[in-house]
C-alpha cells in the first residue's frame, strides 16, 4: 500500500488511478490501527481498487483540505470524485457491500 506524504501526493494518487480509496489515520489512533488490517482485507477482494494511506500526524493541512474531523477516515473516488466516505466506527460488512456496488458500477462504466 502506497503512503502518501503531501495533498500534491494525495491530489495526484487520486487523479492517476481510475479507482482510488485512501485510508486516512492518526498515530495514537487506536480504532484506526484496529480498523486496517479489517480494511485491507476487504480491499482485497476489489483488485482494481488502488489504496494508499495517509497519516493525517504527518499531513497536517489534510483535515483542511479534504474536511476530516475525526479519524480513520476512507474515502473512495472514482475518476477524481469521492463517491464514499465512512469515518470512525465503521462497519465492516456494510463498508463492504457499499464497496461492492461502486465497484460493480465504475466497471461497467
């Protein structure tokens, strides 16, 4: 999984990938470390689904720029837009299916 390190990095893993998701985290995060490995295993299941973390400790403008005010936050785009968000306590199952028929979708595009 790619780790990006600036929003000019985030920008352009968003832009050069048809279907982008971003694991967004904080250090001392203890849902957000839990919560990956669940996440991971999930994306997975959607090879063409190209993830990257970011660590919002190391981008601090990031909560500015995309308006997160909590973590983990993931955000699914397809062709540049956002077409899911979930935050904190995500439920894996439905996160999943949620997945599922965006990624259906952006195929048969």
């Amino acid at each position: 999984m790619n780790e990006l390190f600036s929003i000019e990095e985030i920008e352009q893993f968003v832009s050069n990938h048809h279907l982008a998701f971003l694991y967004i985290s904080k250090t001392n995060c203890g849902v957000c470390h839990a919560l990956l490995p669940k996440v991971k295993k999930v994306m997975a299941e959607f090879p063409k689904i190209h993830m990257a973390f970011v660590n919002a400790d190391d981008v601090p403008n990031i909560a500015g720029h995309l308006s997160i005010f909590t973590a983990p936050v993931l955000i699914l785009y397809v062709d540049g837009k956002e077409v899911l968000r979930e935050a904190r306590f995500v439920h894996v199952e439905q996160f999943k299916e949620k997945v599922k028929k965006i990624y259906f979708l952006a195929e048969q595009s």
